[in-house]
C-alpha cells in the first residue's frame, strides 16, 4: 500500500512516496504541502521550496522551475541538479544571467505552458515532436544526459497558467538508473503545480498589498505635510517648523530606545500636533502681545479641535492622540484633560517635549527666541512638573551631543 514516510531531518520535512495512487495518504500529504508551501512568504525561498519538494517526492535527478513574467515569456528562476551538484537561482545569479524561452511550442517548456498540457517524455534524445537542441547542447558542455523528462504547467486559480515545472531524469530508487517518470508521478506533479501555482500567486498578491500600503503610506504622509502646513501659523513659515518637529521627535523617541516604526509613527504624528489650530481666530493666533485668560481659554481649545480633524483611521491613531494630549503635564495640571504621567500617552509626552523646545528657541508672535543654554535650563526645570522626567534625561543627553543643535541648524526658519 501505499506509504509515505516523513524524516524530520533538516530544515523541512522529507517526504518520500513509494506508490502515491490516490488515496487519503497522498491527499493528506498535498495538505500538508500546501500549508507548508502557503506559510512561505518569501518568494524566492519559496520557490527553491518547490523545487526541493519535487525533487524528494520524485526522485528527479533536476528540477528547473520557469514563470511567466510581464514580458510574456518564460523566466528561469530556481534549477537544481543533484548528480551535478548545481544549484541555480535567478535570484542569486541574476536575471541577465539566463535568456527567457521564447514562446515557440517546439521548445517543450514553451509548450506546456501555451496548451497547458503536461508532457512526459521518455527519452529526449530520441523525442521529435520538441526542439532539444539547447539541452543537446548543455549536456555536451556539461557532460551529462537528459534522458527522462515531465514537463508540468503551473497553473493559478483563475486557470491561468503562470509557470512550468520541468523535472529531468527519473532515478530508480534501488537500481539508481535514469527511468522514465511513472505515470503515477504525472498526477502528482499536476497536483504539486497547481499548489505551487497558488502559493506563487498568494506570494505575488502579498507582494502586491504591500507595494500598495506603501503607496498609501506615502500618500498620507504627503497629505499630512498638506494639513500640517495649512495649519501653519505663522506667515513666514517655510515648512522648517514642520521638518524640525519631525527629526526631533525622531530622534527623541529613538533615543528612548523604542522600535524604529513606533519612533516613525511619532515622527509623522508629530507634525499635526496644532491642527486644530486652524479653528482658532486669527485675532487671537497672531496677537503679538500677551493673551487674556479669555483669550488663552479659547486658544487652549486648539487640543481637542485637532482631536476632532483627525479621523478615527488607524493611519492617524497616534496623531490624534498627539492632537489632544500634547498640552497635558506630568503632574495633571495641563489640559484638556489634566491626566498625568504614564496616563498621558508617551507620543504625546515626547510631542509635549518637542513642541516647548520649539517654542522655546525660536520666535513667536509673542515672544523672542531664546538662547539654547537658556531654553535646556527651562526644560529641565519643568522636568517633573511640565514633563516625564525620562525624557527630559534624554533630551539633555541629546543637547549635550549636539544633536539638538544639529537638526536646529539644518532646519531654522
Ligand atoms: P506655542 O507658541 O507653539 O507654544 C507651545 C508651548 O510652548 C506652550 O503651550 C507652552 O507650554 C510652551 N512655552 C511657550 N513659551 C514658553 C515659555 O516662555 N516658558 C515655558 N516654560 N514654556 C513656554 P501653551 O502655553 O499651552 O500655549 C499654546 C499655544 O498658545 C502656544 O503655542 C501659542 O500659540 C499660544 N500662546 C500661549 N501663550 C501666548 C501668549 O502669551 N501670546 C500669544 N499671542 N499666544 C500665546
Ligand atoms: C481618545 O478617546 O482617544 C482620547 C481620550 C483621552 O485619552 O482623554
Ligand atoms: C510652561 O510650560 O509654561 C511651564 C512649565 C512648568 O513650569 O511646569
Ligand atoms: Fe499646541
């Protein structure tokens, strides 16, 4: 009966099928490759995947794996020959390394995709329906025989074909002679492409959502710039404030040690921090003076308006926090919600670190810019009260580096 061990040596586990009629042996050994085959989501080791796989299952001397690109022909991507201890990849070679096969039905590659037929050949020296010229040929430089040959379309769920799977000399597990590819194996390898096909297909989707993410990504990050510089108040304004708002809290937030995508989010939250500066009257914004307590209630609603501009959608989950809590202090005297400490949201307490720094060493309608020596002196005298004193450690750690000065430099409005 039929019998199908697995020797859990190596990376993989090896299959070896001895007689793979149809039964619920092989079925249950297609599942498990295709769970296998479906949880690689790199594309080129999972191609190199597939082909390992063919070769354990049929005892195939080679393996060369093609797909169809973009430009309608065949592309060589992954070959392994084990009695020629070759192991070939497009992506380790190169693409130029290797021409693409012509969509010519005498090449039997090309054949098998174009009529999505499978071809089993017994012996190509003595086949005439196909050109076997290059292989003539590669055998002669490389001193071997192509003797047995399956030639199998990869075929995708939309019926498509998007790739062949060509497997060379057929090897008698006992004798160790070429033999033609049983029958039996043409059934498997149908199978084994067709899972292929789909776990290439769900590689390239993925591949796909993720370019698109990154579209996305980029075009929010473009609108962000948008929404941050129409909020500007200042009439000067070059966009230098918005840059410099962006590499301190960049920097401040990695300095603390946390992941470079969290420090990135920040980073671009922190520049629609005033959004909801825009729903404040210009009376009030540009006074150059001092503000009256009236006037400094309605500025202080700044927070919550930008709370509001900034939607619910992920991409903007730490802006809008940002948005509402960059005016709260560590010791719940700030607003609008007076929270305290680690309850204020840690973007929002690097926002509040970055945004006074600002304020501080450059000009305001209402005030000169200060020195640094003058500003790192504020700063740490608000530790505890105004901020979290950890980042306040930081923040010092970077003045004393120079970094403060530098990203100053490179962005003074
Ligand atoms: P802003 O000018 O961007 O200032 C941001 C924050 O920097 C201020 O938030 C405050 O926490 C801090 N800051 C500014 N100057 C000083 C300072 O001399 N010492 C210290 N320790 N911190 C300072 P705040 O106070 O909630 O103000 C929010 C916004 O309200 C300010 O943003 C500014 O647009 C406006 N504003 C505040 N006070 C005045 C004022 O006296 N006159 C005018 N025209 N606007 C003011
Ligand atoms: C929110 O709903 O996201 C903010 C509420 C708060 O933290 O005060
Ligand atoms: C301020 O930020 O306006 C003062 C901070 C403080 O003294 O706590
Ligand atoms: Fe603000």
């Amino acid at each position: 009966m039929e019998d199908y061990q697995r020797h859990e040596e190596g990376p993989f586990a090896r299959y070896t099928i001895d007689s793979p009629d149809t039964n619920l042996h092989f079925t249950q050994f297609l599942v498990e490759l295709g769970i296998s085959l479906s949880s690689e989501i790199n594309p080129d080791r999972l191609l190199e995947r597939i082909v390992d796989e063919l070769l354990l299952v049929t005892n195939a001397d080679g393996a060369t794996l093609y797909l169809l690109d973009d430009d309608g022909q065949l592309h060589f991507k992954v070959s392994k020959n084990k009695s020629m201890r070759l192991h070939l990849s497009e992506a380790t070679s190169g693409a130029a390394a290797f021409t693409p096969v012509p969509m010519d039905p005498t090449f039997v590659s090309a054949y098998s995709a174009l009529n999505n037929r499978l071809v089993n050949i017994e012996d190509v020296y003595q086949s005439h329906e196909f050109n076997f010229e290059g292989p003539k040929k590669y055998d002669a430089t490389n001193r071997y025989r192509s003797k047995s040959m399956l030639v199998a379309p990869l075929t995708n769920y939309e019926g498509k074909v998007i790739g062949v799977m060509q497997l060379v000399n057929a090897i008698d597990r006992i004798t160790h002679e070429v033999i033609p590819f049983e029958k039996k194996y043409e059934e498997l390898i149908r199978a084994m492409a067709s899972y292929a096909a789909v776990a290439i297909s769900n590689v390239r989707l993925l591949e796909e959502t993720r370019l698109r993410a990154e579209m996305l990504r980029e075009a929010n990050l473009d609108s962000i710039h948008s929404l941050a510089m129409a909020a500007e108040t200042r009439d000067d304004d070059t966009g230098d404030h918005v840059r410099r708002m962006e590499r301190y809290s960049l920097t401040l937030a990695r300095r603390l040690g946390l992941p470079q995508e969290t420090a990135e989010e920040i980073s671009y939250s922190s520049i629609m921090h005033d959004v909801g500066k825009i729903s404040i009257p210009d009376h009030i914004l540009k006074k150059p003076g001092k503000l009256t307590p009236e006037e400094f209630e309605v500025m202080k609603g700044h927070s919550l308006a930008g709370w509001r501009i900034l939607s619910a959608k992920p991409f903007f989950r730490v802006a809008r926090e940002v948005a509402r809590h960059h005016h709260e202090k560590w010791n719940g005297t700030g607003y609008p919600d007076g929270t305290g400490g680690e309850a204020i949201p840690l973007s929002a307490r690097v926002v509040a670190v970055v945004d006074v720094w600002d304020a501080l060493t450059n000009r305001r309608a209402y005030k000169e810019a200060w020195g640094f020596e003058r500003s790192i002196e504020e700063m740490r005298r608000c530790a505890g009260t105004h901020f979290d004193p950890r980042l306040i450690e930081a923040w010092d750690a970077l003045f004393h580096e120079g970094e403060l000065e530098r990203i100053y430099n490179e962005w003074k409005g």
